[in-house]
C-alpha cells in the first residue's frame, strides 16, 4: 500500500479524530469547574448561589468550545 492511498483512506476520519481531540480540553475544564465548585461550597455554604452561578458560566463557555469543535470540521469542508 503507498502512502498516497493511507493517506486517502485516514483523510476520511480526520473529523471524528478533530472532534475528538476538541472534546478533550472542555471535558477536563468541566470536570475542573463542577468539582471546583463542590469543593469551594461544602467550604462556605453561605455562598452557595454565587458559587453555582459562576459554575453554570463557565460551563457553558467550556461546552460552547466544545460546540465549536462539533461545527469546524463541517465549516471547513473535511
């Protein structure tokens, strides 16, 4: 087999392999916040709602990175 038709047949999957490496980096940013988050109130319960609501923030600016990585390989045509 050359190399012309590995590469052929790898270029086809290329997208999943993209998605799955973007889905990598807000997958570990959401375990971060949310366990982040628990911690910080189980240590001061009084600020509970503050807390939660920086959580759901940042969870969604990770889960919206993770959006971009689903819609990049379709924008880009691969």
């Amino acid at each position: 087999m050359s190399a012309i038709t590995t590469a052929a047949e790898v270029s086809g999957s290329l997208g999943s392999i993209g998605y799955g490496l973007a889905a990598i980096g807000p997958g570990i940013g959401i375990g971060y916040i949310f366990g982040n988050g628990v911690q910080a109130m189980a240590r001061q319960p009084e600020a509970t709602g503050l807390i939660r609501t920086n959580m759901i923030l940042g969870f969604a600016f990770c889960e919206a990175l993770a959006l971009i990585g689903i819609v990049m390989p379709f924008v880009f045509g691969q």
